[in-house]
C-alpha cells in the first residue's frame, strides 16, 4: 500500500521547511531509514530519512519550495502501484501553484530490473563521502548490520581520493558574492531566521554598546607558551577566540545578569552558560553553542570550537547544537575589523563584538611603548540590566584577559 511522505517536526518550534534536495528519483528504490530528502529549517539542514520500503512513485514538493510542517511531500509504493486520485491532486496544485513541474512515476516494464545492493549509509557518512568524491559502494562498513560510519568513509580517503594541494593564502581576506550582479537572490530559510531575529531583536530589545580597549600582551604569551606542546599531545593549537570564550563563561558565572533573557513573568537568569560563537557560512551566519562552557577547561573549549567550526562550514551541525545559547561572541578580528556595534542573537541579553588584534603605542608607567591590543564591544538589552553591572562584567572579561593566569584557579 502506498505511504506518504510528510514534513516532520524536528524541533518543538519548526513550522516549516524548505527543501533543499531529494536525495532519490522518482522511480527509485529506497528502504527504511535510507535519506530521503534535505529539509533546511532554522539555519539547519537535516537529512531525513524514508519511512517505508518501496519505489519513489512520485515528488510532490520541488526542492526550493517551503512548505509547512505535515505537507506531503511524496509518495512510496510497490513498482507498478497505481498513486491515489487524491495524492495525484494534490501533486497537480502543487505544481499549478509553483510553476513547476512535479515529477511523476512512469509506467514500469513489464520485468522489473533486480534491485542493487543493499547499502547502509548514515546521513553524515553520506554527505562526507559525496564532498569527498567517494562512491560509498566501494566501502565497507563497520557499523551495526554493516552500516557505513563516517569513520568508514575518512578511512578510504586515501585509496579513493587523495588531498589536494593546500590553496595559497589570500593576501587580504575575501567574502564569495552569493550570485552575479543584477541577479535576485531568493531567501533561503537561513537567511529569513537571520533577517527575522535580527528585525526582532533591533524592534524589541533596549540595546546599548559599551566598549573597552584590552592590551592581550599576556595572551599572546600565554599562546605561545602552550600551542606548541598542546599540538603534540592533542593536535590542536589553542586561538584567541578560545581564551575569550573562557573568560567570558568565568564573567558570566559571577555576573548572572548577562547570562538571562526576559519574559512576561519576569527575567530568567539561566543555570547553564551555553557561549554561542558566529561562524560565517557560504550561505550567512551561524551560531553553533558550547554547552557549559563555565565547566569546561581551555582545552575542551578548544576541541569543541574547533569541531563546531568545522562542521558548521560544512553543514553537519545538529538542531541541538545551534540552540540553546545564552551569551553569544561575534569575532570579526579575523577579517580586518577593529570595532563594531554587534546586534544582540534575541532572547540573549547581550553579545560582544571582538576585533582585531593591532599593536598600539600605549602609555605603561609614564612611557609609551608598543602593545598588542584589541577592542570588545559588548552590546546588552538594557531592560534586563543597566549599564553599571554591565560595565563591571566587561571589566572582569578585561581583567582575565590581561592576567589570563587567573582563567586556571
């Protein structure tokens, strides 16, 4: 019997989708639990997997389309199945609605072509082997049943394509045009979340900058001191951006006021610090989330803005891990700016803006000498706090910085 194929909800707050690409054709066979489709969502896309065994009899929903949560999006049957009059409607006003045309199921021969071999592939593994030119039958699986892991795929890396030669360091950092000049680019479901809470957050929140100077002279000796032995023992080399994260989760713990949000019944001053940090993407900016920063050490911070980095750029991250944030840091140090008034990622109270690390004639016991500074800006809704108690937090964050020492007792 034909089933069909209906949008989930992946998250409590999901109303809608886009489709970003089927993952079959129609005529295709498929099995349970096998990708389906893509579906981008609230800066996330998440492969979803079919519900039954069958044949892709028909596309209901083009990629590109939005559609709410429930929609049919598809239909699966035995090969040969005639599709319900009501589904082959609803597919027809689809189509008259968005201009396109839905793909239908043809008539299949009279002897059905053997079915290919069965292979079990984890969402992930598939998407790491697509962006590696990999052919996922040619590798076997290690997992339950003989699953393919993304493990799997790394492994065959070398057999089946090896690394290319590292692209020179541009001489000045550069930002890819999204389309040519004079095209319209249409909204895609990340874009529409940043413009929505960005609107929101400027229309609703009483926002105020405050800025300070901090001289880093000590962090950067601190990462000298231990980038070198910590990429021997863990293959990792700590950045500025770890430092700060640490800093500000320790700010936080004593200043609970920057680590809330307001609602109709009062200000919620959360227990868990979870430190956003934006990552820009070919698409626009996301948000990955280090849970319980506060109780983590600089070398957990470390791997944990490392991974999310990583597999934000490639779009991997999970639902869970854009959400949740309580303190958001915006680093645009790295392409060239030194101060800006960042936009507070609502229900936060507050973000703050890191710029670039300059070395600045600075005055140090009645002489001037050469220091390497940077400038914080720390934007905070000032109907949750006022600007004294966010002054001292943006001084403690100062403090930690310039005597980093204080980030290990």
């Amino acid at each position: 019997m034909a089933v069909e194929v209906r949008l989930p909800q992946l998250a409590a707050s999901m109303a809608d989708g886009v489709i970003s690409k089927w993952l079959k054709s129609v005529g295709q066979s498929v099995k349970k639990g096998e990708s389906l489709f893509e579906v981008e969502s609230d800066k996330v896309t998440t492969e979803v997997e079919s519900p039954a065994d069958g044949v892709l009899l028909q596309i209901q929903v083009p990629e590109g389309q939005k559609i709410d949560v429930g929609t049919v999006l598809a239909t699966i049957g035995a090969a040969g199945e005639a599709i319900p009059e009501s589904r082959g409607a609803t597919a027809s006003t689809a189509a008259a609605t968005n201009g396109s045309p839905i793909a239908m199921a043809t008539a299949p021969p009279t002897v059905a072509a053997p079915p290919p071999t069965r292979v079990f592939v984890t969402p992930r593994a598939r998407k790491v082997a697509e962006e590696l030119g990999i052919d996922v039958n040619r590798i076997k699986g290690t997992g339950p049943g003989g699953r393919i892991l993304e493990r799997d795929v790394l492994a065959a890396v070398p057999q089946a394509a090896p690394p290319a030669a590292p692209a020179p360091a541009p001489s000045a950092p550069t930002v890819p045009l999204p389309a040519a000049p004079g095209t319209v680019v249409p909204l895609t479901a990340m874009r529409r979340t940043i413009a929505d809470r960005m609107v929101r957050s400027q229309h609703t929140v009483a926002e105020v900058t405050l800025t300070s100077e901090v001289d880093v002279s000590e962090i950067v000796k601190l990462r000298e001191q231990i980038s070198g032995e910590w990429q021997k023992q863990h293959g990792i080399k700590v950045s500025y951006n770890d430092v700060i994260i640490r800093a500000v989760a320790r700010a936080l713990r004593e200043h609970p006021y920057l680590n809330a949000s307001l609602a109709d019944d009062g200000i919620h001053l959360h227990s868990e610090i979870n430190v956003g940090m934006g990552v820009a993407v070919d698409s626009g900016l996301i948000v990955p989330v280090i849970r319980d920063a506060d109780q983590k050490s600089l070398l957990e911070i470390a791997r944990a803005s490392r991974d999310l980095a990583q597999r934000a750029r490639q779009n991997q991250l999970t639902r869970d891990e854009v959400s949740g944030g309580t303190f958001t840091i915006s680093n645009m140090g790295m392409l060239g700016v030194e101060a800006f008034t960042p936009i507070i990622n609502w229900p936060e109270c507050a973000i703050l803006g890191v710029g670039q690390i300059v070395d600045r004639a600075v005055v140090r016991d009645g002489q001037v000498v050469v220091r390497p500074t940077m400038w914080l800006s720390l934007t905070f809704d000032h109907r949750i706090v006022d600007g004294a108690p966010a002054a001292a937090f943006l001084a403690r964050i100062r403090q930690l910085l310039e005597s980093p020492y204080l980030l290990f007792v």
